[in-house]
C-alpha cells in the first residue's frame, strides 16, 4: 500500500474540512476515495465538493464494504460514532473518530473492547495534542522540570457559539440529539489535554448552567472542581456565551509554574521545590528563588490533518499514534463525571457509576424536545 485510501462518514461542518484537506492534498499519505452522508439532500452540495470521481454513499455499510478505502474518518453527531467506529472496525477498516469518542463512557467501553481484539488502527482526532505548546508542557511535566504537580486551572471561554449556530441543526443542543452541550462539543480537545497532562482526578464536584443565554437544552456554562490522588488540585471553566474570551492554562508544581495562553508559554522555574525550600527555611517571610525561563517553542499548530497524517503513518509504517482511539474515554469519563455532579448536586468520585449516568442522562432524553430545525452544513475553517 503506497497510500492510505479514505473514506468520511458524514460530511457536516467537519467533515467537511477533512474533506478539502484530504482533498488538497495536504497529507501526502493519503486520499480520499469515497464518501458518505445519509441525508440524500444534501448529495447534490457534496457532489459539487468532491467532483464527479468520488462516489457519494446514503449508507456507511455500503461504502464500508465498497472496497474503495482502507479508512474512515467518522464525521457523524455524538451518538453514533462507537456504533460507526465498530462497524468500519468490523469490516477491517481502519477508524479515525471524531470527538467526542461517544456520549456516555458505557457505549464508549464497549467500543475500546472491541477495538483491542481488531486488527485495524484507531485513532481519535484529538488535533490539540500535536501543538507544540501543549506538547512542550507535557515535556516540562513528564521530565519533571515542574516536579509534583499541584494545581491546574483552565479557564476556555473563547467558544463562543450564538443561537444561530444552536439552530443550524435539529440534533444540536438537544439531549436526544446531541447527549450533551460544550463539554461534548466544544471542549473534548480540553478535557483530553487536561488529563493528558496532568492525568485524570479521583473526584469531581461541578456546576453545570443550561441554556444559560440560549434557547437550548444542554450545558453551555461549567465549572468544575477536581481532586487527584495525591493531593493536587484542578478547576476548569467553559463557556459558549462569553465575549470575549479566554484560553489559558495554569499547571503549578513544586518546581516551577507554566501557562499557556495567546499562543504563548511562559515558565517561572524554582531554583530549588518548593518542598525542600519550606523544610530549610528559618526565617518567616520569604520564597524560593524563582527564575522566568525562556523555552523555544515551535509555531503553533492544531490543524486536523497532522492527526490524519499521523494516522496514515500509523497504517503504513506502524508510526505509533499521538491520539490511540482508546484514550477517548477518558475525557468523556470528566465531562460525564461533570454533568453526573450537577444533576445529583454532589461530589462524583472516579470511576463514575456509569448505570447512574445512563439512567439519568435517558431521563433527559425521554423529556428532550424535537426541533424542526433545517440542518445547515456551516464554514468550519479555522476552527479547533
């Protein structure tokens, strides 16, 4: 195989930037062979995107056993990409899912499982974890230039969605449709990275607002309290109704202090931790020696076809995978742990009680309101 033929599941918002990357040429590993969307409607829009030699599927089995690809990105709603992301796996189709991995971590368990016992590759797209902002402090942290971390604050209100956007679906902002508000959309590539970095908490305590400033029926305002093992805390803040934003990203250790924020990262070093600083210190007031030290970091970068080409890699030269489509659960697992929080006005501890969530979460469903709106494919260029 001289390069990886591909095909998208769903050709949305994103799907359809994977579709004019791909199209472009931007991974040279790969091409894109076929699609599918199964809203016959919109065909005629997705003829006009692809030219007239890709062929256009209504059904993802169809095209699955085509023989046309060796891969699939799964572009669909939340719900159906474990049921997706299985069934290309079944028919011996590498997986590339989008996030979020799926909308509870019980259908998202079952897909991890069956994953293991597959002899294909799968990925998540989580194109936050090649920026090489994040993976200079994933350096600091895992070499222990920050020592024992103790504190992580996230504060992500630079997502702003108006009602317009809520509209442009019928499945969008709904529990029926969608499963969930900016922790299932919007903020997978934070939570992913949050625990990435400074792995996942033992308990979670958050305060979901619902269609705070929207007409909508999912959380678009969070904050969460979390606590980890040994002793360290976190806080994480999202909105979709704040202009304007902010994204930065606070890890404290006993060595040292990081951030990230405008696309710059700034670290204060300690000349000794603060631990051993605190057991020799004699004299009251005081602290450590602290230096500002200046890290070359390359220019930033998050675009989702890094992921795919890693990915193709991965199929032809068994390059290992920056995002293994099993670690997908794990920031599910926070934002399921947060919606589980605030429903039952309590501190959730890690593992969730995932038969709680599921029966609380179809409640939801049971209740959530069918809306008429007409689905709008929008220019999602230029977003995370």
């Amino acid at each position: 195989m001289e390069n990886v033929r591909f095909g998208i599941i769903g050709v949305g918002n994103i799907g359809t930037v994977h579709t004019r990357y791909l199209l472009a040429g931007k991974v040279p590993e790969a091409r894109l062979t076929a699609v599918c969307d199964n809203n016959p409607a919109k065909h005629e829009a997705i003829r006009q995107l692809v030219g007239e030699q890709i062929p256009v599927y209504s059904d993802a089995e169809s095209m699955l056993k085509s023989g046309l690809i060796d891969a699939v990105i799964v572009a669909t709603p939340h719900y159906a990409h474990p049921e997706l992301s299985m069934l290309a796996m079944r028919h011996g189709i590498h997986t590339l899912c989008e996030k979020p991995a799926g909308v509870y971590t019980a259908q998202v368990r079952e897909m991890n499982e069956f994953a293991r016992h597959s002899n294909v590759v799968f990925g998540m797209m989580f194109n936050q974890r090649p920026n090489p902002l994040y993976q200079k402090v994933k350096d600091l942290i895992d070499s222990g230039e920050l020592g024992e971390i103790r504190r992580s604050n996230w504060i992500i209100t630079n997502w702003y969605r108006s009602q317009s956007y809520y509209n442009s679906g019928g499945w969008r902002a709904t529990w029926k449709g969608e499963g969930g508000g900016v922790l299932l959309n919007q903020d997978p590539h934070q939570l992913d990275l949050w625990q990435w970095l400074v792995g996942m908490p033992v308990r979670v305590r958050a305060f979901c607002q619902f269609g705070k400033h929207r007409q909508i029926e999912v959380e678009n305002e969070v904050t969460a309290y979390a606590e980890y093992a040994n002793g360290a805390t976190g806080v994480f803040i999202t909105t979709t109704a704040e202009a304007p934003g902010t994204n930065r990203l606070e890890i404290a250790g006993d060595r040292g202090k990081v951030v990230v924020e405008e696309g710059k990262l700034r670290f204060w070093r300690l000349r000794e931790s603060e631990t051993e600083f605190n057991a020799r210190w004699q004299n009251g007031f005081g602290e450590p020696e602290c230096w500002e030290v200046t890290i070359p970091v390359a220019a930033e970068c998050s675009e989702h076809y890094v992921i795919t080409a890693n990915f193709a890699a991965a199929v032809l030269h068994g390059t290992p995978l920056i995002a293994p489509g099993t670690d997908g659960i794990n920031g599910l697992t926070l934002s399921n742990a947060m919606h589980l929080s605030t429903w039952l006005d309590d501190w959730v501890d890690l593992p969730i009680d995932e038969a709680r969530y599921l029966s609380l979460l179809q409640e939801r469903i049971a209740t959530s309101v069918e809306k008429t709106s007409e689905n709008r494919t929008l220019d999602a260029s230029g977003s995370w």
